[in-house]
C-alpha cells in the first residue's frame, strides 16, 4: 500500500482559524473530512490517517506554530517512513493571486518561515509543495496583518472552490503522481 505524508501548514489557536496563513489547515481539514478521517493529538501535531483507493495518507497538522513546523514534518516523515517524494506540504503564497495553485516538486522557501523551517531540517529544498495563492493586496508595511487576517467577504466563494480543487489535487498526486498532476493545474485561474 502506497503511503503519503500530507502536511497542512498553519498556526494552532482560534485566534488563527480562518486565516490567510492557515489555509494550509483548512486544505488538509476538507481533505479529511471528505474522506471520513478525524484528528487526534499526538507528536508535535494532530494527526490523522485516511485510506483512499489502496493509498495512506498521513495528514498532519503541526502544533508547533508556523515557524517550527519542520519538527513535525520531520517528525512524521521518519515515524511513518515515508519517501520525501510522497510527501506533499500546503501553504498559503503571497507571491500568487488569489486566483492560482502552483504545484512544485522543489524551490525556495521564498521567505515562507514554515517552508524555511521545513528546508532547514531536512537539510535540502526538495519535497513537493502545494502553494496556495493568496494575492498580496495590502499597504507598505502591512504584509503581517494580511497574512494572518481573515478572507474577505469577496474573496471567500474563490477560496472554497480552491480549496474543493486542492482536495483533488492530493488525490491525483497520489493517484497519478506529481508531473501529471502539475500538468492540470499550474496554469490553470480558479475565479468563482
């Protein structure tokens, strides 16, 4: 049976929930959800394992906040010993409008602290990565408050649809790998 590590990036707290930084959360929650897994605490993260069509997936949401999140990935990579090329990591880009998913099999952290973390311990940039765009418009100065502030009214429709599309992308990553799936949807606008 193939086994997939899926790493939702976010920052544990109420005070997080529905944020532009925890869409990462959000993705791997809906995915979960959709196949009947539920979350339990357990080492430097909630944790859940869902069975889809032969396939494992060890859905991870860290605890350790945004910045440290490497630990559980790590972490989780090891216990369950799972290729870094079955993992796959979801975070929320500024760099891309709202409107797109990228899908990369590698790449820099692009100033991304929770990727960075991730870089650093695993000694190297290449683990596939699902990045989640959340388009920047926002003030000189004021990145921090967007990123971690919640969806707009008009923003939300694009998002579930994003969200809906992200789930079928850990499946066809799963089903039919990483180049095929890239394929689908890299270039691909997703406006509601």
């Amino acid at each position: 049976m193939n086994k997939f590590l899926i790493v939702g990036l976010g920052n544990i707290g109420n005070e997080y929930a529905n944020t532009r930084h925890n869409i990462g959360f959000d993705v791997v929650n809906a995915f979960v959800l959709k196949h009947n897994g539920l979350f339990k605490q357990d080492r430097l993260a909630y944790v859940s394992e869902v069975k889809w069509k032969g396939k494992i997936f060890i859905c991870v949401l860290p605890t350790t906040y945004m910045n440290l999140s490497g630990k559980a990935f790590k972490y989780w990579l090891d216990k369950e010993k799972i290729e870094v090329e079955n993992s796959l990591t979801i975070l929320d880009d500024l760099a891309l409008p709202l409107d797109k998913l990228r899908l990369r099999p590698n790449g820099s952290h692009a100033g991304h602290n929770g990727l960075r973390d991730i870089e650093l311990m695993l000694g190297n940039n290449n683990y596939p990565r699902l990045r989640f765009g959340i388009g920047n418009q926002f003030p000189k100065g004021m990145q921090a408050d967007f990123v971690l502030g919640k969806w707009l009214p008009n923003e939300i429709d694009t998002v579930k649809l994003k969200i809906t599309k992200s789930i079928e992308i850990i499946e066809n990553f799963a089903a039919i790998g990483l180049e095929k799936t890239m394929n689908q949807i890299n270039n691909l606008s997703f406006k509601q």
